[in-house]
C-alpha cells in the first residue's frame, strides 16, 4: 500500500500533490502505512481515504483499490447511514466512537454480506490542533462473532435437551456439593427451585440424616462412583404436610478436570416411585387372588363341620337345661351363624348379604365384647365403657360385628398387662355429608403406632404382629365400612409418655 500510495496521483483529489500536503497528514499517514493493525485515514471535508495492507482483507477486490483517493460517504455508500452520523460526531464536535462486534453490512462479491467489527473513530488533527479528519482502527471479528454464535446456538440446545431429559440430573460443585446447574425433573422431583448457588445441605436437608451427603463426599474424595437402586428417600417437598417417601435409581460420578483433579460430582437419575407402586399393585393382587382361591377352598371344607355343630345346638337347645345353660347355647349359636357367614362371604371376598337389619350400636358391642371376656380377664384389662347411642343403625350386622372385633381384638392386642381399654358409642353427625348416625370408639393405652405405620395399617397383608398376623382384618374392616358409606378415622401417640391409640367408626342410621 505504501508503494501505491506513493504511486497514485493525488492531483485529481482535493488533497493535492503530496508535495503540497501539511505535514500532519504526511506523520499519520506514514504511521498508518507502517502499521500492521488495520487502520483507515477520511482527511478533508471530502473525508478522502487512505489505508493499510492490514485494512486491505477486510474490503477485498469490491473496494481495493478503489478505495484509495476515494471520499468515505462515496466509498461506503451501503452503510453510510450507519457510519455517517459516527463519523459527523467525530469530525464536528470531536468525539471518539468505540463498537465492539458490531453488525455492519457491506458489499462483497456484489451483495450485502453481514460483516462484523470492531471498531473505533478518532479525530485526526494538524498541528495547530484543528480537526482535519477521521482515524479508523478496525478489525473484522465475523468469524469470531459466527463462531460465537454457533456455540451459543449449541449450548442453547444442550440446555434444551438439558431440560427436556427424562432423567434428573445436577451438577454439584466443590467438597460442599454447591448446586452449579440443575434440571427440571431434578428441581420437581426436590420440590424446590431456587437452588444454584446453594449446597445440598442447605436445600435438602433431609438428605444429611439419610447418609446421601456422606454418600456424595465420598465419591469426591475417593473419585469411586456410587450406584444406588430402588433406594429410598423421603423428601419434605416444599408445601407438603409430611415427607414423602420416593424411590430413585441414580448414579452419583465423579467430574474430573483435564489435570485428573476432582471438582464436583455429577448426579444422573430416574424417579421410580410410580414403578416400585405399580409392582407392588401387582404382588398384592397376585396375593389377594391366592387368599380368594384359599378361601373358598376353606368355606369349602368347613361347611360340613359347622353344619353338624349347629344341629348338635339345635338338639342341646331342646334338652332339659338351666336358663344360664340355655343362655350360652344361644350365645354359641349366634356366634356360629357370624362365623359361617364370614367363611361364606368375608372369606370369599364380601359377598354381602341382602338383608340389613336395624340394630342397637350396645347390642353389638355386647356381642362383640363378650368374646374377649377371658382375654380381659387373663390380661387384667381395665375396661371402660360408655354407651351414648339411641339410636339403632341399619347394617348388615354380622359384617358391622366384624369390625368391631378387628378394632378391639387389636386393642387387646396392643395393650400392656393392666392396660386400658376405653369403648364408646354416641349419636353423631358426619359435617361432610349431613348424615345422622352413631360414632364407635375404640381406644387403647399401648405403645402407638409411627406415622409410617398408621399410613400403611389399611394396606392389605401389612402387619404389625409378625407371623401371626393376616394385615387383612383393618383391609376388610375398611371396605365393609366404605360399603356400609361410614368411614374410619384413626389417631395415635408414640411419645414416651402417655402413648395409645385411638379409633373412630362412624355409621350412618340409614345405607342407601
């Protein structure tokens, strides 16, 4: 460029002979030529222009070497009301303008290509300090900004996949396992949102008590991986009244640097809580039909049995015998029509039957009390009743009766020697529906259950009792009251001081 500056004849531009130049325009445009940065001189009111080898690339064969001797408003007429009023700035009121990867669009190969620069205008002044023209120092940064561009577009859709993963995934940074990115299934499966830049300790808490922060320091100090599968957590999720119990497969893998160092932990997961329920489903169906082909092979085998005891009463009932006698015959027989009835139809799945009675709510906790006379007695229960209820409730009485003797059986069970059994009737109303009826209560002073325990006690085949347990008595209890349109509540305490159990039948006076 020097040698064609040299070479061009500057007669024919407002500059003149070089000869005739001030000798500011010779300094700057000597410093232009001899730079290696690009770099773009406009002198005079015509802004005529000169520039450098390093400016050349930038403007190709559609400006070079027309370019040269050539006014900025003439050269630049694509993109002078971009640069125009810059330049305006710079030559009337001496500003200085800096841009930074900006978008200016010039002519290459004969059409507007989108070009990016970054550029600044300064004012050129002679030697008595007036402003005579426009310093350009530029560079082209297109393939910087595009590449840029590009892995913005890229990380953009990372994220996206990011997010739109099945999977829950976090990344955990430093030994205090500070949240640096987190997914959606990863915040929902938390129940909290606003976590990076927080550690675990702070946002799940919980997880300290249940070893997986132990869990996550040893795989950064150690580099070892952790695979966990069908683990339980129970997360106290933002909003909720209880922990909730999830089961999760996961992985906890160390992020290693270039240098090998360790610098977080990577956690990739999945939650199968919905899995781990729907198998569970499938077992317990597999067991209740197990239990029902058991049962009617059962009724099967008793039915004869129990048909001659109840004729062999039947005769005893007609001998001669003492009231008392005749009394416990009664009892007996009342007693063996209930267990026919529930090899017939609790055995083999409630198949209820058609003709409900109205009956007295003391009647059957006479009934029902009378059969544990001799445990009472051997266990030295303290046994406070209160019967409150007037009036008589219209069930199927041998199923109702059931009920009761699954709550108070249990009661029994559950008591301590010198224990205290509380049983009670009173008229009610459920506030929910309106409905008139009579409300049970069963409540004892026995150790209590967990709240664990309590949420799983209407759970078929879940016992407390070990292997002398069914865990179907509250499972069948629950589905005759649903079917009788009661409902069951239950409250009970599992301190170290005043502990039991207590539990609430409501019966509606009238089933529809």
């Amino acid at each position: 460029m020097a040698t064609l500056t040299r070479s061009f004849d500057w007669s024919r531009t407002p500059l003149g002979p070089i000869e005739e130049w001030p000798e500011g325009l010779l300094t700057l445009v000597n410093t232009l030529l001899s730079s290696r940065h690009p770099m773009l001189l406009m002198w005079g009111e015509e802004l005529t222009q000169f520039y450098n080898d390093a400016f050349r690339p930038s403007i190709r064969e559609d400006k070079h070497p027309s370019a040269l001797g050539q006014s900025g408003a003439e050269c630049w007429a694509e993109i002078w009301h971009l640069v125009g009023p810059q330049i305006d700035a710079v030559m009337s009121r001496g500003e200085s303008i800096w841009n930074e990867d900006t978008l200016v669009p010039i002519n290459r190969n004969g059409k507007p290509a989108e070009v990016y620069w970054t550029y600044g205008y300064s004012p050129a002044r002679n030697a008595k300090g007036d402003i005579c023209g426009t310093l350009v120092v530029c560079t082209e940064t297109t393939g910087t900004v595009l590449a840029r561009q590009q892995l913005q577009r890229e990380q953009q859709r990372l994220a996206d996949l990011f997010e739109q993963a099945p999977a829950f995934f976090t990344v955990l940074d430093g030994p205090e396992h500070v949240f640096e990115m987190a997914n959606g299934p990863y915040r929902e499966l938390i129940g909290r949102y606003d976590i990076l830049g927080k550690t675990v300790r702070e946002v799940v808490p919980e997880a300290f008590e249940q070893g997986f922060i132990g869990l996550l320091d040893k795989v950064y100090q150690t580099g070892e991986p952790f695979i966990g599968h069908n683990t339980p957590i129970e997360l106290a999720r933002r909003g909720a009244e209880a922990p909730e119990l999830r089961y999760l497969n996961f992985v906890y893998q160390p992020r290693r640097e270039p240098d090998g160092s360790i610098s977080g932990v990577i956690v990739l997961g999945v939650d199968v809580t919905e899995g781990r329920r729907a198998e569970k489903l499938l077992v317990q169906s597999e067991k209740l039909a197990a239990v029902g082909r058991l049962a009617s092979s059962i009724a099967h085998e008793i039915n004869n049995p129990l048909e001659a005891v109840t004729n062999l009463l039947w005769l005893a009932q007609n001998a001669t015998m003492s009231p008392d006698v005749k009394h416990y015959l009664s009892t007996a027989e009342r007693e063996l029509c209930r267990v026919s009835a529930i090899a017939s139809q609790t055995l083999r799945f409630h198949r209820q039957s058609t003709h409900p009675r109205a009956v007295a709510p003391a009647e059957m906790l006479d009934a029902t009390l009378a059969l544990y006379q001799g445990r009472m007695l051997n266990c030295q229960v303290q046994l406070e009743r209160r019967d409150r209820a007037s009036v008589p409730i219209t069930c199927f009485e041998g199923e109702i009766r059931q009920v009761l003797s699954n709550l108070v059986g249990n009661a029994i069970d559950a008591l301590p020697p010198n224990g205290r059994l509380v049983v009670r009737t009173r008229n009610a109303t459920d506030w929910r529906t309106g409905r008139r009826g009579v409300l049970f209560t069963v409540a004892d002073s026995g150790s209590g259950m967990t709240r664990s325990t309590i949420d799983r006690i209407f759970e078929p085949f879940f016992t407390t009792k070990g292997p002398s347990g069914t865990g179907l008595g509250l499972w069948i209890s629950r589905e005759i009251v649903d079917r009788h349109q009661g409902h069951v509540k239950v409250r009970s305490s599992h301190s170290r001081g005043p502990s039991g159990t207590t539990f609430q039948l409501f019966l509606p006076a009238e089933v529809a």
